[in-house]
C-alpha cells in the first residue's frame, strides 16, 4: 500500500473504533440508572465502597436510610453520568476498537510477532482487570481510615466529581501497577534484564516499590498503600521466578548448540575421513547431455 492508501486506512479503522466508543458509552450511559438482570446498575457500583461504610461512620443523608453523593453545581450530575459512561463503554466494547488497531497493525508484522502481540495483550488486559478489581475491594477500607479523623466533629458528604476522580485513579493506579511482571518477563525475554540481576536487585527493587505505591495511590490511607505495595511485590517475585525458569532453558539450550568443553584457541573437531562415491554408469552421463570430453 502507499503512504496516501495507508493514511486512509488509519482513518477508516480510527472512525470505526471510535464509533464502537461512542456506541458503547450509550450503553454504559443507560447502564448508570438501570440494573441488567442480576447485575446492578452501574451507580450502584460506583457508590457502593461509599454506601458501605460502617454504620458508626456520620454520613451526611438528607433522606434517612439513603446514601446518595452531593451534587455542588449545576448539570455535575449529568456529566459525571456521561464520563463513567464512557469509561464503562470502552470496556464493553474493548474487543470491537482493539480489533480495529489489531487490523491495521497487523498486516506489517510477521506470524511470530503477530502471536507474541496477542499473548502480550491477552495477559495485560488480565492484569489489569485483576488489578482494578482488587482496588475496588480494597477501596471501602481506605475510605474507612481517611474518613475516621475527623471522629465526630465532622460529618461525611463527599462530592460527586471528588469521590468519582479518587474511585477512578484508584482503579487506573492499581491496573496499571499490575503490569509490572508482564514487563519484567518481556525484558527479560529480550535480553535486556537477566535473572542474574533481578536476582541481586531483588531487595532493592521490593523496597522501590512500596515507595511507589506509597506516592501512587490517591489517598493517604494505609490500607491501599500497604495493598498494592504487598501485591506488586508478590507479582514482581512470580516474574522473577519465571525469568530464572527462561534463562535455565535458555542456558541448556545454548550448551547443547556449542561446543562448551572446548577453549577458545582450540579448533572445532572435524571429521577428514572420506566416503566412497558411487560411479555414474557412462550410458546415464550421455542421455543427461553429457559427452566424452565433459
């Protein structure tokens, strides 16, 4: 293709991609207000870690038995609605927009770079879903801490635009973190970071990242800093254990290739001893072309 073919393919899979967005932002728009079978409404979800603080909490409920977050200007609710809308549409739909990058990438990749890309993506879409799921558990706790300071002589109403800015950095701040094994694993398949330094940097990199997530996460609570800190580690330690799996195999599989016992001056052994060739009858010579003198 040419550049010009290229460059209108590029907005032919941009315009699709966006509309699956859009189309899947609706959904997730309707999907605020509106339960789906046993699946409850996404409100519902997103000031659930709220409505589940203790009861010994004072939370600010003009109607009693109600948690609702406080809207403080105007049409706030509907664009926070539109934004959680289109955050959720882009996970339902991540399949139809991410097909369309895959179509227009693909082509210039080879088999084996097309199914290490695939493994590559499969693995960090998990890790991340695993780690946002993790931060929304562990949320509820983290607001427990940060809200008890006050004791009594403050009165818990979060701000709608507040809670939701903290809610989705949380999420992004864990799902993110919970890529770091995937790197390390990439690199090290590359070459780049050999179990051999992973193993002597081991403690320093354990405690680089709890530092990390004691300045990542949003709040200063310490359950969520203790949290990603603890997990991160424990992913950082399976990445290391399969690194040292691959440079094992890789090590055994470059001894058997090469000649290990041998010195570097020392010459490869090589076999001078001759075969005995079989003589082409004269008859089969002549009926190839051949003559005589050749």
């Amino acid at each position: 293709m040419t550049l010009r073919d290229h460059i209108y393919e590029l907005r032919h899979r941009l315009g699709l991609a966006i509309l699956f967005i859009l189309l899947g932002g609706v959904l997730g728009f309707l999907w605020f207000q509106y339960r789906v079978g046993p699946i409850p409404s996404l409100g519902h979800l997103i000031t659930g870690p709220y409505c589940d603080l203790p009861g010994g909490t004072v939370r600010f409920e003009p109607i009693p038995g109600k948690c609702q977050l406080l809207q403080t200007q105007p049409f706030e609710a509907f664009l926070i609605q539109f934004k959680i809308g289109i955050a959720a549409g882009m996970v339902l739909t991540a399949p139809l927009w991410l097909y369309q990058v895959w179509a227009f990438i693909t082509p210039g990749l080879y088999a084996r770079e097309r199914k290490f890309a695939l493994i590559f993506v499969g693995f960090a879409t998990a890790l991340f879903a695993i780690g946002a799921v993790l931060a929304y558990f562990v949320l509820p706790k983290g607001l427990q801490v940060l809200v008890s300071f006050g004791g009594d002589q403050f009165v818990t109403a979060l701000a709608a635009d507040k809670y939701i800015s903290f809610l989705l950095t949380l999420l992004f701040i864990f799902g993110v973190s919970f890529e770091l094994p995937l790197l390390i694993v990439m690199l090290n398949r590359v070459g780049i970071l050999p179990y051999q330094n992973l193993k002597k940097w081991r403690r320093g990199i354990i405690f680089a990242l709890f530092i990390f997530a004691a300045f990542a996460t949003p709040g200063t609570d310490p359950v969520s800093m203790v949290a990603l800190g603890v997990a991160m580690a424990l992913l950082f330690e399976v990445a290391v254990q399969i690194s040292r799996v691959h440079d094992r195999r890789k090590l055994r599989r470059e001894e058997a290739e090469s000649q290990t016992d041998l010195d570097d001056d020392e010459a490869s052994p090589v076999d001078y001893s001759s075969e005995p060739v079989e003589a082409t009858p004269a008859s089969d010579l002549r009926s190839s072309g051949y003559d005589d003198v050749t």
